[in-house]
C-alpha cells in the first residue's frame, strides 16, 4: 500500500489524484488531519485514517500496512517542524515502509537564509541516517508563491517588494506528477534527487513583465528596501514573524539560493514543464 500525508492540501491532493491513474485506489492511503476534508477520496476507494504529525501513535494507525509513505513537510514554524517530520518518518519506519520519500526544496542548506530550508536539510539528514530506502523530493520553488504578490501588482501597477534574484518557479501540478510517478514505479528515485524544476529561471522583474504580458496592464518591478517593505506590510496586518519569513526568502534569493535548474523533472515527467507563462495566462 502506498500511503500519502497531507492528501487535503496543495500538493497532496494533486498527488494522491496522480497516483490513482497509476494504482488501483484501494491500494492506496491517506493520512489527514480531518477525515471529513477526504471524504470525496473515501467514496473512491481510497483507506482515509487519521494522522496528525504531534500524535506519533495515530500516525502508526494510519501507516499501518504501507510500503511506501509519502511524508509531505509538516507546515509548523520554527524547530517543531524539524521534530514532527522526525515523529512522521520514525512512524513510517515502524509501520514497515520499504521506502519513505519526503517533499525536501531544491535550496535545502543547513546555512540558507530562509527557514523552510533548515528543516529540510535536517530532515533530509535523519532520513539518510536511518539505513531505510529513501527518497528526498528536491522541489523547485513552487509558482504559486507568486498568487500572494500578483492581485495587489495588478491593482496598483507596481509589483513593488524586496530586492530579489532568480527563482526556479514550478508548478504544483508537474511536481505532483512526479512525485506520483516515484512512489509507484519501482528504481526511479533514490536517496536526495537532483532538483526538480521548470527549466527557466525568472526573478520578479521578469515576472512582471510576464504579468504585463499577459493581461494587457503594465506592471512596473519596484525595489523596495527591507526595513520600508516590513513596515508597510506590518501596518497591513501581516504578523511581524511572517514579514521576517518572507523576508528571508528574498534575502536568499540574492543569495542565489534558487537560481538552481536542472533536466531531471522534464525527464521524469516525459515531456516539458509548466513554465511561467503557461500559468500567468491560465489564471494561475
């Protein structure tokens, strides 16, 4: 039995809808944090138990059985997520699993100035530790992330945030796909992969000029300092520790944190990846 967390969520869902084309739906689980959000997956034949990383014993109920476990990063902040990605792969090894695979980020670092990428080099440390088969998904930046800055760009003109640099943007749909594709065929991932991303790397000038592109409005890239870009956003209403977040994922991205592409996902998937573009004009 393949077994899939987070199957409510962003990735999760694409991810568990990819690995019913490939296997019969009864040979898959899920293990979410309210059943009720899984019901629509339940009607189809999928086993929908209850997990929850901070409860160790009700992760072994929804494991139980499973070959391979697909552990998708807990979304806690801080150094809880390190140890509930632990609580979730040590549940995985006990349970039996020949193979727990993990949604890891192609800036993994012990060094990064984002944070999400401290709890993946961590993770991706005690995976490799364990003496279990492992697969370290190292996904590209997901494109989405750029839904949270484009509505306020097409209403002022200006896509006015941090000094930036390049992104590997990727799609949610292709990296689902391949993560889809690893846990049902045998041999095809092992251990940290290479990057898996879009092949193009755009940084948010070009992205505004995509968004001018594809609606017709002219969006004009604006650099704003970081103390200036806290500030407003605070006065905004976003909490101080989610500016700081995001503020570290420019801060790396001038690093050069994410100015990592590589072939390795168009070669999974067969065919070319979802760019930029593609998704601007789809509403996406």
């Amino acid at each position: 039995m393949i077994v899939i967390t987070g199957a409510t969520g962003q990735l999760g869902s694409r991810i568990v809808e990819r690995v019913i084309e490939r296997v019969p739906a009864g040979e898959v689980g899920v293990s979410v944090r309210d059943a009720a959000k899984a019901s629509a997956l339940a009607a189809q034949g999928v086993r929908v138990r209850t997990g929850d990383f901070t409860d160790p014993a009700g992760l072994e109920h929804a494991f139980a059985g499973a070959d391979r476990v697909l552990i998708i990063s807990a979304a806690i902040r801080g150094d809880g997520a390190v140890a509930a990605n632990q609580a979730a792969i040590d549940a995985a090894r006990a349970a039996g699993a020949q193979r727990i695979l993990y949604t890891s980020h192609q800036a993994a670092s012990k060094t990064s100035l984002f944070a999400p990428q401290l709890t993946h080099a961590a993770t991706e440390d005690y995976l490799a530790g364990l003496g279990v088969p492992f697969t370290a998904l190292r996904n590209g930046f997901y494109a989405s992330t750029l839904n949270y800055y484009l509505g306020a760009a097409l209403q002022t003109g200006e896509l006015a945030l941090p000094e930036d640099g390049p992104f590997s943007w990727t799609a949610h749909d292709d990296l689902a796909e391949a993560a889809a594709i690893a846990l049902a065929d045998d041999g095809v991932l092992d251990g940290v992969t290479a990057p898996l991303t879009a092949p193009e790397l755009l940084d948010f000038a070009d992205v505004a000029a995509l968004l001018s592109e594809s609606t017709g409005r002219r969006v004009t890239r604006v650099v704003v300092g970081d103390d200036d870009w806290k500030a407003a956003a605070v006065a905004d209403g976003m909490p101080e520790f989610a500016a700081e977040f995001t503020l570290g994922m420019f801060r790396a991205a001038r690093r050069g944190e994410f100015a990592v592409t590589g072939p390795t996902l168009e070669k999974l998937l067969g065919r070319p990846a979802r760019t930029v573009r593609e998704q601007l004009a789809a509403g996406r």
